[in-house]
C-alpha cells in the first residue's frame, strides 16, 4: 500500500471520529447537570477543540486523494 493512500484512510478514520465527537458535544450527552438554586443552568458546547483536528483532517485528506 502506497503511504500517499495510508495517510488519506487515516485522515477519512479522523474525520469520523471529529464528526462523532462533534454530535455528542452538541446533543449535551455525558455532560454533568449543573444546578443553580435548584434551576438547570444550559452550557454551550465547546465545538472548537473538535473542529481544529476536523478541519485539519479535511485538509489532509484533499491533498491526498489517492488516483
């Protein structure tokens, strides 16, 4: 197998995984509930950790699509 080819399949398994990321981060799943005076306070997900290795990814792959 070509190191050319190797590198965009690693990049397509990272952007599966950054897209997984990404939904769970935005349907709140696993988040501790944080109450204030008994009201649920809402926190905003944190999309941009996430998204730099995506977009990297994205990069990645583009310049290495195999022929």
């Amino acid at each position: 197998m070509d190191s050319r080819t190797a590198i965009f399949y690693l990049a397509l398994i990272v952007i599966a995984g950054c897209a997984a990321e990404l939904y769970v981060r935005m349907k709140g799943m696993g988040d501790h509930v944080e109450k204030l005076r008994g009201v649920i306070v809402a926190k905003k997900p944190d999309l941009f950790p996430t998204m730099v290795p995506l977009v990297a990814a994205i990069i990645v792959a583009a310049m290495t699509i195999p022929h």
